[in-house]
C-alpha cells in the first residue's frame, strides 16, 4: 500500500495510521535465512494485533507497558517482579551479566563451543573454554574444576550451536556443587523447544540458589527476533546488581506489548513447536539417507556431520541465495543450520544435494 505524506498525516490525525500497516511480515525475495535460529513461522497473531493497537501510543514512554511485561512474566514463572529483569533481547542480559560480574582480574568459565557472547562482553577476564563431552553435552565436573575463582559461569542448554542438552540430574548435580559466591548464567533461550523427558529448566531452583541466573528470550519460539525482547530471572540482589548497568527504559513499546501478548497467547508456541519438530525430523531423515549424520537436536537448529571442512560449503549455498551457520572453530565439519518452513528446507535440501 502506497501512503503519501499527506495521506499518512491524515490518517495519523485520526488515529487510523495504525490500520494501514498491513497485517502480513515482509519476507526477503530471494536470500533464505537459514543462519540465525529465527522462527520462520514468525509472532503470534495476537502479538502482531498487539502491536497495531500499540502504535497510536507510540509517542508515549514504555514504562506502564514495561510493568505489564514484568508483572506476566513473574506470574507464569511463580516468581515476584522483584526477580524479573527486562531485556533489549536476552544478548542484553548476557552484556549486563559480563558488567556485573566479570571485569579485570575475573574468570569466564564457558563451554566449547556454545554461543560467544559473552566472550566478547567478558573480554578483560579470563575466558576459560572447555571442551564438551564425547556426548556434546556441557562437561560440568571439568567446568567446576575450571570455575574456582571465576566471576561467572555460563551453561547454555540446549546449546548453541550442538542443540544437545546437558541432563537435568547433571545440571542440579552441579549447581549444587558451586559455591554460593560463584554466580552462574543458565541461558534458556531454546528451552521451548526441548521435547526430552531428561531436560528441565532451571528457573524453579532460582529460590534455592542466590547465585543463579536464568536468561530467556522471546527471539526464538516466539519469533521476534527483530524487536529485541528478553529477560533474566533471578533472586532481587542479582537482580539490582544486573539492573545496576543497565539503561532506563532498555525496551522499547512495540517489543513490550508483543512480549506480554506472546505470554497470553500459548497456542502459537505450541503449533511452531509441532512444525519445528516435524520438519526437522523429515530432514533428518533425509539427510540420513544421504549418509550424513545430525547431531540430536532439541531446538530449532541442527547440526550436521558434512566430514569435510565446511567453509567451502558455507560459500556454495551463500553463492546459491542461502544463508547457513558459520564455521564453529571447535566443531570445523559441521554445518548448523536453522529449521524454517518444510518449503525453504526442502530448497536447502536441493541445493545439499547439489554441492555435496
């Protein structure tokens, strides 16, 4: 739809901007993005209409919507809004945890490989990276040697970029086994989409453990990665020492509302849980029959054996229009690449088969 200026003026005048926005997300035309883990199904109706409704009010500052998201967000997780800390993406939470914790003379204590934030946000410490196990789940006890004297310990599950999970009775083991001033980040953002009976998250051990914290995301299930909108869970003093370094209003209106409608709106993160399972096992099986092997994912990514350095390969799809995982240094044969839609994996499946 095509606005002039004037038309537009008008229409905002009356407060009818809002309805000319088309309902529909705009798609690229050509390149397939199928490198970033983002949820081809994208946000939940309720949070695009959201959204809309929200618009009028953009002049306004986000801080009653910013409550309104705390306050769901505390209600679906039995915690007080005390233990809730707002975020411009859950990457937010991971940079203030970096502030708060690490510094000159601190240790990271991370696995490897698993996402690199924090790294990067830790960079004055010391980054201690630990292989993981033959299983490709977190090494914990090597991680608990590793961690004595460290300012922070971070435990992503399921992993990025394996997609594996670390067990439940592993993690508790040793969050248990950590000493109280250690603090140690568990980020959940895949968690929605784990299925195996040996996983749980973590955030029902916050009132046990001063020292923990949990990161979530609304990037992933959710699918809005564009708005930036995350979280952290923890007790109140964690809490105060994150929001210590961190902006005033760190989210923005559009984000909030769609967060708290996604909260309200669980059918839609059901229904891309089933086709994320769906299509992933059919590639899966695909692939199998092309003698290559994936490692066991619980999220919405997967990783596949290509036996053969995947820079080349990463290049070959990219020159085809489509976009995959980057080269994990520690992981140099596999290729990770995001579900999408049965459609766009089949596309990847055709092109697969062509530079192999």
């Amino acid at each position: 739809m095509s606005l002039s200026r004037r038309t537009f003026a008008r229409l905002a005048a009356t407060g009818a901007a809002v309805a000319a926005f088309p309902p529909a997300i705009a798609q690229p035309a050509k390149t397939l993005l199928l490198n970033s883990n983002e949820n081809p199904y994208g946000p939940s109706p309720a949070a695009l209409q959201a959204m809309r409704e929200a618009m009028a009010e953009s002049f306004r500052y986000p801080d009653d919507a910013e409550t309104a998201l705390a306050e769901a967000i505390a209600r679906v997780h039995g915690v007080t809004t005390d233990e809730v800390l707002l975020g411009n993406g859950s990457s937010d939470i991971l940079r203030l945890a970096a502030a708060a914790f690490l510094g000159k003379g601190t240790k990271l204590v991370t696995a490897m490989p698993t996402f690199e934030s924090l790294w990067s946000h830790g960079a004055a410490s010391e980054v201690v990276r630990v292989p993981l196990d033959a299983s490709f789940e977190h090494d914990l006890p090597k991680m608990l040697e590793a961690a004595r004297g460290a300012g922070l310990v971070y435990v992503c599950n399921p992993n990025n970029p394996t997609a594996t999970i670390t067990p439940k009775a592993k993690i508790r083991a040793f969050l248990d086994a950590v000493p109280p001033e250690m603090v140690v980040l568990v980020d959940e953002a895949y968690h929605h989409y784990v299925d195996s009976a040996d996983y749980e998250s973590v955030v029902p051990l916050i009132a046990k453990k001063p020292n923990l914290v949990v990161a979530r995301t609304f990037s992933k299930i959710y699918g809005m990665a564009g708005l930036r909108a995350g979280y952290a869970l923890a007790q109140k003093p964690l809490i105060q020492r994150l929001a210590a370094h961190q902006a005033y209003n760190a989210m923005n209106l559009m984000a909030c509302v769609a967060a708290r409608a996604s909260l309200l709106d669980n059918a839609h993160a059901v229904e891309s849980k089933k086709k994320n399972r769906e299509v992933r096992a059919w590639l899966a099986g695909e692939l199998e029959k092309l003698g290559y092997r994936t490692l066991p994912s619980e999220a919405n990514f997967f990783m596949i054996d290509v036996r053969t350095e995947v820079r080349p390969l990463i290049q070959a799809f990219r020159d085809r229009g489509i976009r995959i995982g980057r080269r994990f240094h520690a992981m140099p044969q596999h290729l990770r690449v995001t579900v999408g839609t049965r459609a766009e994996m089949q596309r990847f499946l055709d092109v697969f088969r062509a530079v192999r």
